[in-house]
C-alpha cells in the first residue's frame, strides 16, 4: 500500500511539521512512580535524589530511577534499527514497549510525540536506507469519547488520506507497520458503557509486534495498564536546553546570552524556564513586551494579555470584548475542569457568551463573533461542532481565574471540594 499521501497529510499539518525547528533534545529516565512505597515516602526519596538524577548518577537499586537520563531520541534508537518482527519486544535494541511517558502540564509530552511524528513521516518519505522505517500514527485521545478505539483510529487514518476498512487495517497491523503515539490518557473519561483505556489496552494486545508510545500525565490513569508496560518520565530543561531554546526565538548570540543570564540568576525564573511550555510563553511575552514575567500565574496572564494585544492593534477586539471573552472563558476551564472533559459543544459554549454578554448589557460582537475572536487569539480551537482549549494548561489557568472569583465572592465552594 501506497503510504505517500497519507505521510504527506501528516507533515502539513501544521502541528506536526513544525517541531522539528523548534525541538530541543527532551531528557527522560526511568520513573520512580512505580516505587511501591506510600506517597509520602515517595515523595522523600524523588526530593532526596532530585539532584544526584539530573547529574546522571546511577543510584542504589530499588531506590528510584535505575538508568541515567537519556533523551527522548536516545530512547527510540533502537526503532532506527531495522524492524524484524521475529524478534520479542524485549531483543529489540534500545527499546521496550509499549512505552508510557509521563510528565507534568507543559513538560512536552505533546510535542515530543508530535515531533517523533513528523521524524518519522519525513524519513519513511525519504527513504534513505533499505531498512524498512516504521509509519507514525499520532492520536489525540482527547477526541475518544464513544465507541472502540479500533474504529477511532479506523477514522483518524481516512481523516489523513488513508482510506481503509476494517479488514485491512487488520492486515497491515499484522505486517508490523507502525510506530502508534498515543497522546494524553489522562484526556479519557469513562462512563457507564464505554472503557477507553479497556478498548486500548484490548487493541494493543491483538497487536503487540507494532510499537508503542503513549503519554499521560504523572499520577493519572496509567497504573491500569499492564506492568510490562515501561514507565519514562520527562525530566525538567537543563540550562543548556534553555540556552538552546532561546537561540530558536533570539538570533543574537549577545542578546540571547543576556536573557539567559538574567533567567538562570534569578531561582524563580529558573524555574519556570525549566518548563518547556512556561518557556515558550514567556519568550512570547519577552519579544513582545521586553520584560520577563516574574512568577508562573504572571507568565499565563501576560502571554493572554499579549495575544488580546495583538488583536486590539488590528481592530478586532475592544476592551468590551476581552471582557466578555475573559468571563466566558474562565466559566469553559471551570466546567471542564469539573467534569474532567476536554471539550464542550460549540452551541453550549454560544449560549454561554451569549448569557454572559445580557449580563453585561453588551451590545458588540453576536456571541458565534465571540468564539471566532477566542480561535484566531488561539486560546481556544473549534474541531466540529466542539469547542476546547488550545493548551490544557490554559484550561487550568482560566479554571483556577473562576475559582478565585468564586472565592472572592464569599460562595460556598464545600460543594466542589472533591472536584
């Protein structure tokens, strides 16, 4: 089967084919979430070995990580290697899949499968070698909320200019074909009648010679997957990470090596460049406004604040509607925050500026005007006839805004406190 068009898709997306400008080499390790210690005990020894860790250091077995960090490239050499299905997972040289690989909100997760998408998309279009290269298939799980996960993927697959049915997904599968990222688990909601993690755990079993990649946030819903499954964790950005992500954003070396100096002299703006995506948005911000934020909330806050800016300059938004917009989409985090979903329907969401605007007594923009503004900002994204946030941190964030104001106003939040 002809794979070109399908390859060709998923480099235009621009999601995908852009990564590989802008990715530095993400370090991972073994986790030690596995440890079967108490939580608190846990906690001790992550803090306890936080620095021997970052160094390298291989540490006393049983204890925490058992390998040195690696990166994220380093961790898949071994799929580089030619593909011979008659070998076991655990022969196959420098990997042991399936993977999970875990981190916190804004660690790269995302863009790490992305990028792995886009590397191996441009090499199976190259072909370089006569080793045969696995085909990516990126998934995002935020959209798997009904049926079984065969026919999601059935449909991702048409989406992208593969037309298959049922019958010869199962051939091609059965060849060992693919490399199958599977982004952000902790993004599935079960419900009476549909398992999703179930549906994959069932798929991944039919066909276990293909490889795996799967991402979840730490602490989440990846404990319920097989104990063979091999846990890698994302690790924070090293200075020389920092260095280097700059570089993609300021050309002069000089500028850029004074930027970097005043980040690593200051431990809290340290430690938000420690975050790829904390970085990424305060290096929007500083190009925008020439002033580092200071804290974590401020670099979620000017970043919005600079996006609304752009929009104000070309006559698109006014005060009025940064206001409308900042309601409506502090009430969406909130409510998906709630419920532990990751999309609302887009009438749901109208109906929701349009309450906000009587409110208000507004009389700009029609409410579908509202969510238009909210997508070419680019907090949020409109898939369909759903409506969900661009980043999920930005979900946090404008939940975290609601729940202050709820706070603020004296309401009693006791009933919410599980959530």
């Amino acid at each position: 089967m002809d794979f070109k068009s399908y390859l060709n898709n998923l480099l235009s997306d621009s999601e995908i084919g852009k990564w590989g400008a802008l990715y530095v080499p993400l370090h991972i390790t073994e986790s030690a979430e596995d440890l079967p210690v108490i939580p608190c005990l846990r906690h001790i020894i992550l803090e306890e070995t936080k620095e021997l860790t970052r160094d390298g250091a291989v540490l006393p077995e049983g204890l925490a990580w058992t390998k040195k960090r690696q990166t994220i490239q380093e961790l898949i050499a071994g799929l580089q290697t030619e593909h011979n299905p008659s070998l076991s997972l655990e022969m196959r040289e420098g990997s042991m899949l399936p993977l999970i690989l875990i981190g916190e909100s804004g660690s790269g997760k995302t863009t790490s499968l992305r990028y792995l998408t886009g590397l191996y998309a441009t090499r199976c279009l190259q072909k370089t070698s006569d080793v045969k290269q696995l085909i990516p298939i990126f998934l995002d799980m935020a959209g798997f909320r009904s049926g079984n996960f065969t026919d999601y993927l059935l449909n991702e697959l048409n989406n992208r200019k593969l037309s298959l049915d049922h019958g010869q997904l199962r051939g091609l599968f059965e060849q060992n074909l693919f490399l199958i990222l599977i982004d952000g688990l902790d993004l599935l909601c079960p419900y009476e009648g549909f398992n999703p993690v179930e549906s994959i755990q069932k798929f991944i079993s039919q066909f276990p010679q293909n490889n795996y990649i799967l991402s979840c946030r730490k602490g989440v819903c990846y404990t319920s997957f097989p104990a063979n499954y091999k846990i890698i964790e994302l690790l924070e950005l090293t200075e020389d990470d920092v260095r280097e992500y700059l570089g993609h954003y300021i050309k002069d070396t000089e500028k850029r090596d004074v930027v970097f100096n005043a980040i690593m002299e200051d431990a809290s703006l340290k430690e938000i460049a420690e975050s790829p995506l904390l970085l990424l948005l305060m290096m929007a911000t500083f190009i925008r406004y020439k002033k580092i934020p200071k804290n974590k909330t401020d670099v979620y806050s000017a970043y919005i604040n600079c996006l609304y800016d752009l929009f104000e300059k070309t006559g698109k938004l006014v005060a009025a509607d940064k206001q409308i917009i900042a309601q409506g989409l502090a009430v969406m985090g909130f409510t998906l925050q709630m419920h532990n979903a990751t999309v609302l329907d887009k009438q749901e969401v109208v109906a929701l500026f349009k309450k906000i605007a009587e409110r208000n007594d507004y009389k700009g923009n029609l409410p579908e005007e509202l969510l238009h503004l909210c997508t070419q900002i680019g907090i949020v994204r409109v898939q369909k006839d759903e409506v969900k946030f661009f980043y999920q941190s930005f979900r946090e964030y404008f939940a975290a805004e609601q729940l202050k104001q709820l706070f603020l106003k004296q309401i009693d939040l006791s009933a919410i406190c599980s959530h």
